[in-house]
C-alpha cells in the first residue's frame, strides 16, 4: 500500500465532484439568501439548523476538506522536496483541516441537543 492513498485518476475525480457540489451549494445558498424574507442571525440559525440544511452543509463541509487537502497535498508534494519536512508540513495541514471539520460538525451537532 502506498504512503499516498489518493492517486491518479482518483484524486482528479474527487476535486472535479466536490468543485460540482460546492458551486452548487454556492447557488443554493445564495439563492436562499436572496429570496430571504428577513436578514439577521435569528432567522439564518433556523436555516442552518433545518435538517436538510444542516446535512446539505455538512456534505459541503466534507467536500471543502477533500477538495483542500488533495490541492494542497499536491502542492505540497511537488513543492517540498525535504521528506522530513514534506511529513511535517502534511501532518499540520492534515491537523488543520480535521481540526476544522471537528469545529463545524460540532456546531452542526449543537442543533441535535438544542
């Protein structure tokens, strides 16, 4: 097994399919917000905390992390030649994004309990 699970056309595929389903959430937020009847923090909490919402975000939130994590693993590997270093930097990133898909599943579960 290699050192590098995502490779050749599989990685390709993920960006292109989560690059689809974000601009498409990208328009259904927007057209949501524009059709809003009111603006304000109250009423878009009640959005987000919609069931469908919330699982149409937490799918938009796993695809941002794919789609981030294969573009800079990426960079990462043809830019950093230092394998020491390319470990490092591919642990903080790998560190950064869980700890952001844990910040927002968390707040995304806050709507369960509240």
């Amino acid at each position: 097994m290699s050192l590098y699970v995502l490779e050749g056309l599989r990685p390709w595929v993920i960006q292109r399919v989560s690059a689809v389903y974000m601009a498409l959430f990208i328009i259904y937020a927007a057209w949501c917000y524009f059709t809003a009847d009111v603006i304000g923090y109250q009423p878009w909490k009640s959005w987000l905390y919609h069931p469908f919402n919330t699982s149409v975000v937490g799918i938009f939130i796993i695809a941002v992390l794919f789609h981030a994590w294969i573009g800079m693993r990426d960079v990462v590997l043809d830019y950093v030649h230092n394998i020491m270093l390319r470990i490092f930097v591919l642990g903080i990133l790998f560190g950064v994004l869980i700890g952001s898909a844990l910040w927002v599943f968390r707040i995304l579960l806050l709507s369960v309990v509240s």
